[in-house]
C-alpha cells in the first residue's frame, strides 16, 4: 500500500544518526502510514550498509545507494521523485530538525491547503538554538537573498526542513535546478504562481555525532542560485564559474610574469612557460574544488585529471588564436576580437573539460 507521508533523508557521512533518526521517526509517526527514503551519496563511513540492514528488517525503511554523484539538493529530489506517497517531507539525518512536529505539519498543509509547509527556527515559536554568531549572520544574509526570488513570503528560507504535497513538487521539478544546498529556495522560486505556504516552529538541535558538509564553496553555489533565478536562468552557473577561475588564473600570469622578467630577470620564455604551468595548475585545481566540486578528482586521477585539462585547454588555446586571427584580419577591433576569442575559447574548454577531465 502506498504511504501517506515519505521522509526523504539526505546522508552524507551519517553512519551514527541513522538508527537514531528512524528510532525518533518511529516515535514521532506512531500510528501513520509512512515510509523514510535515505539517499546516501556513497559515504565513505558506510552510512548505506547502516541503512539497508535496517531496510531488511523494517519495511519502512528504503535506501537510494548513489555512486559517483554528490550534492543534497539533488538527492532530495531524488528521494522525492522515488516515493508515490501524495506528502513528502524532507528533513537531515543529523538530528538537527525535531521530526516531532511532523504530524503539526502534516496538520497544517490538509487544514491550509497549503502546498508546503516549512520547519521554521525564526517564528511560531521556533529557534537557532546554540548556534554561533556567524553562522547565524550569514543565514540572515541568505534569507535577505532569498526574499528577492521567492514566490513568497516565509521567515526561513533556508530551512532543510519542510513537507510539500507531491503535487507541488510535480508542478516545479522541470524548474528546479537541483545544484548546491538550498532546495527549499530553488523549488519555491521556480514556481510560476504565488505559492501558499505555512511555518511551524521548532528549535535547532546541535549536531551531536559527524559533522556539517557546509563550507565557503555551498555559499558561492547559493549566490549563483539566486543570481540564477534572478536572471531567469540565463547565466549558465558553470560557465561563469569556470571563467571567474580564468580570470583569477589570467591574474596569476601576469603576476608571474611580471615577478619573473622584471624582478628576476628571467628570460622571456622561459617565465611564460613557468606562468602558463602555474595559472594550469590554479585553473584546475580551483575548477576541482569549485566549478566541479560534485565531480572532484582525488588521490591517483589527480595526475591524469590535469594532464587530461592541459591537453583540453591547449585546444582551447589554438581555437581562440584561430578565430581571434581570421576576426581582426577582416577588421575586428583588436579588443572585440580578443574578447570574442577568450569567450569560444572557455566554451571550449568547459564543455570538452566537462566530459573529459571531470565525467559524469
Ligand atoms: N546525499 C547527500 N549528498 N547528503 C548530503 C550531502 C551530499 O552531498 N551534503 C550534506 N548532506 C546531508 C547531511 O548528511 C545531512 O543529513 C544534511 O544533508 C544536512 O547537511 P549538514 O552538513 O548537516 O548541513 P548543515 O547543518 O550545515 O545545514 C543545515 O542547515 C541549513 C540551515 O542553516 C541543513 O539543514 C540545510 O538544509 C539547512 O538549510
Ligand atoms: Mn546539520
């Protein structure tokens, strides 16, 4: 039988929180017909062994094993699409989000009928809890953003904690850009109506056990969330990213060069080809760990990765001499041309480094 509500539970290294968490979901859904989706992003700590010995016993339990693809926006999706149950809900698995105001929730979205209810620490009695400064200054700021793009008006934006009907979910998912952390935000303003929603208050818990995956690189791809869906999705998020690495690998050339032949009094061609290694080396490394972060090389692919890049972007290279050469000969202003030649240039090496040097 179909459930009512599913849980989807992003995981990522959760391995402790998992029997903790379907213990709490069992108590707090006594009585209801429900069922918890994990999706594990391959965890190294084994987090997915955890899960499906649960699932061999409990029939509410199921688990989504992705290999080689990170990122919890689009494992919630994930989660979602995978259940037919008409609520769907989605909470972490760190115990940070108190499953007991679930059936409150679930209450409100049949009462309202609203489209989506969200967890919220900022009003109907809910709260940060211990958190530090910082984190909550920067939440604030990201609420701010949020506010400009949402069909909406909700006191936390950035909550991962929030029940949808399937319906709404069905409504949106062809909008949904399903990149970096903020699911909640990428649904709400890919919504082409004004959306009806409610908050519940709860309080956040400290993390007790693993600890959290946010870091400076999921607050840049929040700002080109925003930034995207500010512009109705024109800017392409990888593209940009990969030409802003280019522009601070560009920077690192010059510098060099200008460090080498100036101060060292090294040769010319000699202090090019240290530059072009150096700004290769940035561009690949800082496209690792930013551009294609869900798709990061490590350890031993390292290697083969950035010879794999230098042999793209070489390529690269010659396209945007070519093309800068044939457009200034037939009268191009110089910088036109030059500018024109560095744009087919990074398409170049974005689209070829995407299947690549960082594979799907
Ligand atoms: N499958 C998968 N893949 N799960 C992930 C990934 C990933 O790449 N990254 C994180 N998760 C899971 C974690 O295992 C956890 O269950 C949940 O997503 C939230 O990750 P945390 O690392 O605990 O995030 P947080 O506590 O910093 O952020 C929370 O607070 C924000 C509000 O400030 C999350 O609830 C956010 O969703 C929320 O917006
Ligand atoms: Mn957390």
């Amino acid at each position: 039988m179909t459930p009512e509500l599913c849980v989807v539970v992003p995981t990522f290294n959760e391995r402790e929180n998992v029997p903790l968490l379907i213990r709490e979901l069992s108590a707090s859904l006594e009585g209801w017909n429900w069922e918890v989706v994990f999706v594990d992003d391959d965890s190294v700590d084994g987090t997915a062994d955890v899960v499906s010995a649960h699932a061999k016993t409990n029939p509410r339990v199921r688990l989504i094993h992705r290999i080689g693809r990170r990122g919890l926006s689009s494992a919630c999706m994930e989660g979602m699409l995978s259940s037919q149950a008409p609520l769907l809900a989605v909470m972490d698995a760190d115990l940070q989000h108190d499953s007991s105001i679930l059936p409150r929730m679930v209450q409100c979205l049949q009462q309202g009928s609203h489209d989506v209810v969200v967890g919220t620490r900022n009003s109907d009695g809910g709260s940060m809890g211990e958190f530090c400064k910082t984190r909550i200054l920067l939440s604030r700021a990201g609420q701010r953003l949020s506010q400009t793009i949402c069909r909406c008006k909700l006191s936390d934006p950035m909550s991962g904690f929030f029940l949808i009907r399937r319906n709404f979910l069905m409504e949106v998912v062809r909008d949904v850009r399903g990149e970096g952390f903020k699911i909640l935000v990428d649904m709400l303003s890919s919504a082409r109506r004004p959306v009806s929603l409610t908050e519940v208050g709860y309080t956040f818990r400290a993390r007790t056990h693993g600890e959290s995956k946010l870091d400076a690189a999921v607050a840049i791809e929040y700002l080109f969330l925003v930034l995207n869906k500010m512009l109705g999705d024109v800017i392409p998020v990888h593209l940009t990213l990969f030409m802003l690495v280019g522009c601070i690998g560009l920077i690192l050339h010059l510098l060099t060069l200008l460090y080498l032949v100036d101060a060292r009094h090294v040769h010319f061609l000699t202090a090019q080809i240290i530059a072009t290694f150096l700004a290769m080396s940035e561009n690949f490394l800082l496209n690792n760990r930013i551009t294609f972060r869900d798709r990061r090389l490590k350890g031993k692919h390292l290697l083969p990765g950035i010879m794999r890049f230098a042999v793209t972007c070489s390529f690269g290279a010659w396209a945007n001499f070519i093309f800068t050469r044939a457009l200034w000969q037939s009268g191009v202003e110089w910088l036109v041309a030059g500018f024109a030649g560095i744009m087919i240039a990074s398409v170049w090496n974005l689209s070829v480094s995407s299947f690549v040097t960082w594979p799907v």
